[in-house]
C-alpha cells in the first residue's frame, strides 16, 4: 500500500514519523511545501489551491490514499479535495477531535493551532458537539521557531509564555489540542509551561484513526519531495525521523502546472 502525505513544510514529518512506526511495511510518499510555509496565515482561497496542487502530485505517484498532515488544510480545504479527488483523503482533525475527547474529564479542552486553523472554527464547531467547551488561541510565531530548528531555546519559551499565559488561570482546561503538526516539536517547552494539561497531538492520534483502513504491506520506502530544501530542512528531516534521508526537490512551478 502507498500512502501520499503533505504538509505546509517539516511539521507534517511528526505524523509520517508517528505513521512509519506504527506500519514499517508501507510505501509513503511526502511531499513539504517548504517554499511557501506557512499556510495558516494565508487566505482560504490560497490554501485550497495549494492544496489541491499537493494532492495532485501525490495522485501522480500512484498514492491509494492521502493523509493531509496539515491542520490549515484540513480546517479549510478538505471539503474541496474529498470534493474533486476520486481517492480516500482523510485529515488530522478528527483525529485531533477524538483524542480529545477521550483525554479530557472536565469538557473543557483548548486548541492551539495557526490563525487558519483558530479561525476556521473546525476544532470548536466538532468538539461543542459533544457539549465541550473549547478555547481557541493562534500562535502564528509557533511554525517558524520550528522551521528555523529554534525547539528549547530561551526563544521557543518566552514565545509559548507570550501566547499561553492565559491558560494558567483556565483552570477547568485540562487538555489542549495541538492543533498544527509542527507544534509537537515544541511538546517539551509547552509542558515545562503547563505541566497539569494533557497534550494532544494529531501526530499520534492519526495512527489510531486510520489503523482499520491501511493496509501494512509494501516495500516499506520512503521518499521525501520538498519545494525548496535548504541546509535547515535537512537538518531538521534528521531531528524529527532519527536519521538522514535523500531529499527530493520539486519546483513550486511544476506543482502549478501539473495542477
């Protein structure tokens, strides 16, 4: 089985980390849109229509399914994509949604994800459903102290402090959703901040969602497109998956016109 990935640059790498351990067997494909990172401060319109230009590289790689591993897309696009592909696509969303609900005892959890994301609603809309009561917070800055490999650093703290001090005085939140795949690289400097919340990442909680639909078999490669790869991605494509791969390049171009 071929499984096809994208993500708006590296943070997407945490679920195809989290989705090679759990299936060793499959093929997977990932494609990094690292040329034009980040998504979530970007228009809907914008978005849909990276997106759609993300599947249709994967769909030319003879993919059987697309995991979107990008909250921004699959907050704002993925109605369109299921829309206009004749493939299973599924989303880190719901994924997110069910892990929260089985983490949280209070019905109050929060979601931390890119102002596309926050403001999209999707996380809210599904999880007051089940009479939870959400709060949501952007963190804009969160994705490129990831993309510049700034994880542990006085930087990466003082900016979780700036954008989560609120939830110290949540006190009925006890689990926070981290609503963008490049946020559970900061997993450790959010934790030293909130020690008593539990953290949800799609990451982990993609593997659960899908398990009953892949299949584990293959000749278990991977490979790895990126629009732009500098010394940085490959730098953190070691960090995030443990060990180095060749990196493949596709023009930002070449995606709009096969599009």
């Amino acid at each position: 089985m071929k499984i096809g990935m994208f993500d708006s640059g590296v943070g997407g790498l945490t679920v195809l980390k989290s989705v090679r351990d759990a299936f060793d067997k499959v093929d997977i494909v990932y494609l990094g849109d690292t040329a034009r990172v980040p998504y979530g401060i970007k228009s809907r319109e914008t978005i849909i229509n990276y997106a759609k230009e993300s599947a249709n590289f994967l769909i030319s790689q003879n993919v059987d399914i697309i995991l979107i591993a990008c909250n921004s897309v699959s907050a704002n696009a993925m109605d369109v994509l299921q829309e206009t592909f004749d493939i299973p696509i599924v989303g880190v969303i719901e994924a997110g949604v069910e892990a929260a609900l089985k983490s949280s005892k209070t019905k109050h959890v929060g979601i931390i994800g890119t102002t596309a994301t926050i403001n999209s609603n999707k996380y809210q809309e599904r999880l007051e459903a089940f009479n939870i009561k959400t709060y949501g917070k952007a963190c804009p800055l969160f994705v490129p102290i990831v993309e510049e490999k700034l994880i542990n650093t006085d930087i990466s703290k003082k900016t979780v402090e700036f954008y989560l001090k609120e939830f110290k005085d949540l006190k009925d939140i006890d689990t926070i959703i981290l609503g963008c795949t490049h946020y559970p690289l900061l997993e450790q400097d959010i934790k030293e901040f909130l020690p008593h919340i539990n953290l949800v990442s799609s990451s982990d909680a993609i593997v659960s969602y899908i398990k009953d639909i892949i299949k584990n078999e293959g000749n278990a490669t991977t490979e790895l497109y990126f629009t732009d790869i500098s010394e940085n991605t490959s730098k953190l494509v070691e960090y995030i998956m443990g060990k180095k791969y060749d990196l493949k390049y596709i023009n930002v171009e070449t995606l709009s016109l096969n599009c």
